[in-house]
C-alpha cells in the first residue's frame, strides 16, 4: 500500500515514519509513504495557499486550486482521497479494515485554520472521516492516526499476526481483556491466580468473562 500526504508541514509527517516499527515495515516494503508539500502549488510568489472565506467570519480556509493542483501531481498514484475533518463519519476499527483491503494507494488531506474550500469536499475528496466530536489544531495528526489504524492491519507490518486477533474493537463495543507481566505480586496488587495456573482453557474462559466493553458513560470520573 501507498500513502500520500497533502501537508504544510512535511517534516511532521516524515518523523512519524522515521523510526520503530513504521520505519521497518517501510523498509521492509509493507507499504510506502510520499509526503507533498501543498505550498508547491502555490499560485503567488509568498506561497500562500489560504484565504480569507467569502460572506466574512474568523479564520481563513485552504484553498481549492492547490489542493486541486496537489492531487492532480499524483496522476493515478492518487487512488483514494481522504479529508480528515470533524465533519466526516466516525472512524472506527471497521473502517481501519475497510481502508487496509483498498488495492489502491490512500491520500490524505491536512486540513488547517479554519478548515477548505467546500469545493475540495464537493468534487476533490472521496471520503471525509472525523477522528471523534472534538477540535484539534491541525489534520496532520489525525492523518497519521489513521494510517496507524490501517498500516498496522497490513500483512508484514505486525511479526506476531496473533496480536491482531484478540484485540480491542474487533468486536462492536468490546476491548480486550486485562493482561499482567512479572512480578505476580507488586506492592499487594496481585496478578489473578488464574492465570498463573497453567490451565489454557480456564485462562481463555476467564478472558472471555472479563473483557471490557465500552462505557456510554465514559466521563463520570473527569
């Protein structure tokens, strides 16, 4: 798989893969990264690629023409285009397997300031997703978590294809179950007597009975 990446920042998205396991799975040919530089496309000689919005209000929005001219530089390396924007649907680990099975490369646009040019959306973009009901400053994060998602559902990417197996979210609504490592017994917070028993079937029967599940409610405690 490819991923490109329409950016103003180049180098935050080139850090990410620059080390750990993305760094391996690039070397080793899992998948690829190109990373462009929206202000290449500039019209004007400051390369800027925002304005102010038409009727008024805060804030400037990108541009349509180099968003456009962006994504016309990578002819049919361009494969599907994703808008990261609070209005998009949910993205969720569904959707991480929907983008994974893609035979074709995934761009990402970054979206900043007050957000683009509606055109982008209306003839430019195939998907919009939303990482969740809040606001962050930039799309370059929240491009880079959805690569994440998907990268590391890729053949290659995990040395250990269990791991994927018994995760959160492979399931509507329910994570995965507590796990403990040594020492059996730290400061009287003791690891369950089951799962030192050797029994394999108790252990996955007591899995099974203590997985979490997603509280509705998640912020009773802030």
């Amino acid at each position: 798989m490819k991923f490109n990446f329409i950016t103003l920042f180049p180098s935050k998205i080139g850090s990410y893969f620059s080390e750990g396991l993305h760094e391996k799975a690039i070397r080793n040919g899992v998948f690829s990264v190109n990373i462009v530089q929206l202000r290449d496309f500039s019209n004007n000689k400051h390369l800027k690629v925002d304005d102010t919005p038409y009727g008024g209000g805060p804030g400037m929005l990108l541009k349509v023409e180099p968003i456009d001219l962006a994504l016309k530089s990578l002819g049919e390396e361009k494969g599907l285009v994703i808008l990261m924007t609070p209005s998009g649907i949910p993205f969720d680990q569904s959707v991480a397997e929907k983008l994974a099975a893609q035979k074709k490369p995934l761009t990402f646009i970054s979206g900043y300031y007050e957000g683009v040019d509606h055109r982008v959306t209306e003839h430019l973009v195939d998907i919009e997703l939303s990482l969740g009901n809040y606001v962050i400053s930039a799309g370059d994060l929240a491009s880079l978590c959805v690569t994440d998602a998907v990268s590391r559902l890729l053949p290659g990417f995990l040395g250990d294809r269990e791991s994927l197996e018994e995760e959160s979210h492979n399931e509507r609504d329910i994570l995965e179950y507590p796990q403990y490592t040594k020492p059996s017994d730290y400061n009287g917070w003791k690891v369950p007597d089951i799962l030192l028993g050797g029994n394999h079937a108790a252990i996955e029967s007591w899995r099974n009975a203590n997985r979490k599940k997603v509280d509705p409610d998640i912020t009773r405690n802030l």
